[in-house]
C-alpha cells in the first residue's frame, strides 16, 4: 500500500518509537525561540503545505504572533520528531497519531487542553471520533481528558471501478445495500478476465492488501482483536478465523486478485490506477490523484460478514501542544484554529487532502462539492456511523498487534490454514500485549 495512507492514517507501530524516544525527556524546553514565536511542525503534502501557510498567515494577522512552519515528509516525521524531542526542541505545536498518546502523556510531552476545547468549540459540530481519538483518561484511550484536536480524520471507504461493470455487463453495486461475501466473491469472479484473449490474465475482481483491510471483514463478521477492556487477544475467535480464511481464498481458491507473480510486476495500487482492479480502497487523501484516473469510479460500503453489518476503520492525526512551550494560551488557540477554524479547514478541503472536520461544512461539502466520488456520502457515513480506530490506536504499543502480520504469508499463499496460524501467533501477541499494558501502568 502506497505511503501515502502512512500519512493520513495515522497508522500503529509510531507509538513504540515514540514510548523509546520520551523516556526521560520531560521538562524539555520548547522549540519556540520566544513567547511571541510559536512553531508548528507537520507532515504532508505541498498542498497541504499551501493550505496551512494560508490559513496560519491569517492567524497571524488576527493574534500578532509569528508561526514558524516545520514541514517534513510522512516518511521522516516521527524520526524528526523523536530526534526534536530528544534534544529537548519540542515544538509548540505538531502533529500526534492516536497511537502515541499514552507514551506522550505519560512522559509529560503533550498538554491537557480539555478546558479550552470545552470553552470554545462547539464539539456537537466535530465528528467524535475525531475527538475522542485524543482522549485519555490514564488507563483507557477514548474517554477523559482531551490531548489534542484532530487534524483530520479518514474514513477508509470502498472503491469500485464503474468503467470495468458497464463493460463487463454487470449491474453496479448498490450504494445503500452492501454485498454479501457471497455476492461480493461472486462478482470478482466475473470482473477476473482475460481480456485480450492471450491466454494470461489481465484483469481482477479485486487486489486488497491484508494490513489495511482485513479489519472491515473481521469487524463485520462479528470478530475482533481485543476484548472490550483491551486486555485479551481474540484473534482466534471462529469469526475472526472465517474472516481470515476468507480473505486468504479469495486469492488461493477464487483466484480473483493478482498472484505473487503478477503484484512483483505491478503492485495492485499500480493496476488499480491502470483500470486492472474492479475493487479497491479509497480515502478522501486519494481523490486528488484518483480525479486523474482515466475511468470511472465511486464508492461503496464494504461486503458484509455475519452480522450484515459493513464496517472499516478511520484514521486520524491530531495536533498537540506541547507541556514545556513557552506560549501556551497562543499556541492551543492555534491548535483549536487550524481544526475548527472554518476559513482553515475550507483551505485544507479546497487542497482535496481531507473531509472537513466540521459536521456542516462536511453536508454542504457532500451537495456543493462537484468532484468525484459521486457518493460522497459514504465518506460521511463511516465518519458518523460505523468507522472504529484501528486496533493499536487504543493500546500503549503496537508491538502485539504488529505480531499478527509478521508471519501471515503462508496464510495468504495457502499454505497454513487460518485457524492453525491463529492459535500459533495469539500467545505471542498476548504477551505482547501484557506488556504494552504492563508498561501503561494497566493491571
């Protein structure tokens, strides 16, 4: 999967950087040189480069203060900012995933700002899963005190190729009514052609990478990863163990997706951009690039499991302020500015690297908006109703739930069952486990 999702999902295995990197730097000073400069660093895109320089330069002018942008890759940013914080330059302001914040908190690198969020944001009109995604209450992510205000969040939807259907002869999909695993193998199957009669296939119902979408058949198969009070494994449940079984087939006996073979020759994101793939993900961060797709596409709800429920996750980035910075009023006003701020937001939406935060900009984003996707909607849907954080957003590293990937290509290749890899690798991501929590002060 391409690196950009790296960057707008806020992706789990940064908090075991993080946890190493803070170990003994609390009191750090601050990178800001003076109470009347305040530093924001981030990482991104030139677009969104150019949307925050915008909307920080009008900041500026209404509070009298100089920001000073630090801008780096997504590919250096948790490297930079560990180096910053070891050399006690945090900044005033930066980028945090959900992931990082028991570590951030616990070594006293991130502020509690829950009072003026609660003082001045009308938090009804902020998607709560972007907030609560920066709660924590010292034992449990999600509820407490606020820790920083979301950059973004990113409802990871579910694309199709609408040019492939039309002449393939087969209806499109449903909008409003997900497939079923059934209806959704079956579908693959006929979209998998070849269609220049050589003899090799060149077309494929669909190319999903494990990582990032294993969790919206898991979760809507009745299964999960942890327990409720995230203190077990449970990924050797029957429905997680079908959901993975599943997955694995669709490759192994239906065939439908690329072979070992032909993804060294093209990754599957390379043949969805060619018009070779009939399904694949899509977060609002693609649709930039995906305008310049030479068919037609729009968005679906993924297939559903045993529940007939659809499910996936949304990523998110926040934006902290730092314990230590020397401007501290200044500095979470701009945190709160540059998530609520209407004139900021419509910077960063115009740029098509994200949905808006507020909840009525995002209606009136849906009906104004004449880009695509047509079903705009969906994007919404997952934000609102059904989307859930990944796994290692909610524990104090992501070490347990790295566990489960390691090892789980023969699975994939079938060549080991589900069940039999998943009763193998659940100790040992248990253990894993027992020491994130162990390390979090969670008994």
């Amino acid at each position: 999967m391409k690196s950009r999702i790296l960057a707008a999902a806020s992706l789990a295995g940064i908090a075991a950087i993080a946890a190493t990197a803070l170990t003994g730097c609390s009191g750090s000073a601050s990178a800001g040189g003076d109470s009347d400069t305040i530093t924001f660093m981030f990482r991104g895109s030139d677009a969104e480069k150019a949307a925050y320089t915008a909307a920080i330069e009008e900041f500026e002018k209404a509070n009298d203060v100089e920001v000073k942008i630090i801008m780096t890759t997504a590919d250096e940013y948790s490297t930079k900012l560990k180096a910053a914080i070891a050399g006690k330059k945090i900044p005033d302001v930066f980028y945090i995933d959900p992931g990082s914040v028991q570590a951030y908190v616990k070594s006293g690198i991130v502020k509690d700002i829950t009072k003026e969020v609660e003082s001045t944001v009308d938090l009804d009109n902020i998607w709560q899963y972007g907030v609560d995604s920066y709660r924590f209450d010292g034992k449990l992510m999600g509820q407490g005190e606020i820790y920083a205000m979301p950059k973004d969040i990113g409802p990871f939807s579910f694309g199709y190729n609408k040019t492939m259907f039309e002449k393939a002869g087969i209806p499109l999909p449903d909008k409003d009514k997900p497939y079923t695993w059934d209806e959704f193998r079956d579908v693959a199957k006929k979209l998998t052609q070849d269609t220049n009669g050589d003899g090799k296939l060149d077309q494929w119902g669909t190319g999903l990478n494990v990582v990032w979408n294993l969790q919206a058949f898991v979760w809507s198969n009745g299964g999960d990863w942890l327990n409720e009070d995230r203190t077990k494994v449970t990924v050797d449940s029957p429905e997680f163990t079908e959901a993975l079984q599943y997955f694995a087939d669709l490759s192994v006996k239906d065939g439908v997706t690329p072979s070992t073979s032909d993804a060294q020759t093209l990754d599957t994101y390379q043949r969805w951009m060619k018009g070779e793939i009939g399904f694949f993900p899509v977060g609002p961060w693609d649709v930039p690039t995906y305008e310049k797709l030479d068919f037609d596409w729009d968005l679906i709800p993924y297939p559903v499991g045993q529940t007939g429920e659809t499910a996936t996750w949304t990523g998110t980035l926040g934006i902290a302020v730092s314990e230590t910075t020397k401007n501290a009023d200044m500095s979470t006003k701009l945190a709160i500015y540059l998530s609520t701020d209407p004139t900021a937001q419509q910077s960063l939406v115009d740029a098509g690297v994200q949905i808006p935060n507020l909840k009525d900009m995002a209606d009136e984003w849906v009906t104004s908006s004449t880009l695509p996707p047509a079903n705009k909607q969906e994007f919404l849907d997952i934000a609102q109703d059904y989307g859930r954080a990944l796994p290692a957003n909610t524990t104090y590293s992501a070490e347990w739930y790295d566990e489960l990937w390691k090892n789980i290509q023969p699975v994939l290749d079938g060549k080991q069952s589900a069940e039999d890899y998943l009763k193998e690798v659940q100790p040992r991501m248990q253990q894993l486990l027992d020491k994130a929590n162990a390390d979090a002060g969670i008994g």
